[in-house]
C-alpha cells in the first residue's frame, strides 16, 4: 500500500487487541496497512449497501451479500448486453436477474458497486479470464495427450 496522510486514531482497547491479533496472524500486514484496508472497506459498504468483502482464491473481493461476486454479475451484465444490444437499462438488469438468479436489486447494486469501482472490478475481470484460459488451454492439452 502506498503511503498517505498521516492520522492519529484512538481505538478501545478491545479493537486495538484484535487489530493487533489480525496484524500478528497475517505476515506482512502492519497495523496501518490493516486499519486503512478495513477503514476502506466500510465506507465503500457504507456508500453501496448490500456488498461485503471476503477473502478467496483469487485475493478479497467485492461481493454481494447472499450472492455472488460483483465481477461476476458484472460479467453477466456484458454478456447480457453484448447478445441484446437493443434492450434498455431496465430490461437487461432483468435479463440478468432471470439467467443468474440474482435478484434484479442486487444486479443494481453490482452495477452501481462496478460505476463507483471501474478499474478495480475491470482488472478483476482480466485476471479471472487470463486464468480461465489457462485452464482452458490445460485441459485442451490433456484430452489431447488422453485421446492419443
């Protein structure tokens, strides 16, 4: 993390106890680095209700409440848009709530999460389809050393 303006901040001490426990668990974290991550991540569920933030296979993301990854709807919304490039806002939110089985809502929150968040929901996209195509490749090569 970059470094930014300097700020004295007082904790109870039950929150400093289990920054410090956080801190101590996850090597190359400091205090500051693991308050300003978490300090962040409330407002932005603050200003979009209905997203969270989970740590997975691919590092913490944005993700919907109940539901899926922001990307992932975000995706979804493209596609959608992509194959009906004639249909208006409202009805590929409903597209997309009817493929995927997210409530049309929380499309509506991804979509605002992803207006807010563009390049970082964008380089998550990017790197979930470079994975995806090794993978793809991966597998391609097996079926072809199996079927020899």
């Amino acid at each position: 993390m970059s470094s930014g303006t300097p700020r004295s901040i007082r904790f109870d001490q039950r929150v400093s106890d289990r920054l410090a426990s956080y801190v101590a668990s996850h090597p190359g974290w400091s205090g500051s680095s693991a308050a300003n991550r978490f300090v962040d991540e409330a407002l932005r569920m603050e200003d979009h209700p209905g997203v969270i933030f989970r740590d997975g296979p691919t590092g913490r993301r944005a993700v919907l409440i109940g539901g899926p990854d922001v990307r992932e709807v975000i995706r979804a919304v493209r596609s959608a848009r992509g194959s009906e490039p004639g249909l208006g806002a409202e009805e590929i939110v409903s597209l997309v709530a009817a493929g995927t089985g997210v409530p049309a809502r929380l499309v509506d929150i991804a979509i605002r999460y992803w207006a807010a968040y563009p390049d970082e929901i964008d380089t998550w996209i990017a790197e979930v389809e470079v994975f995806e195509e090794q993978q793809l490749q991966a597998w391609e090569r097996r079926q072809q050393l199996l079927a020899q």
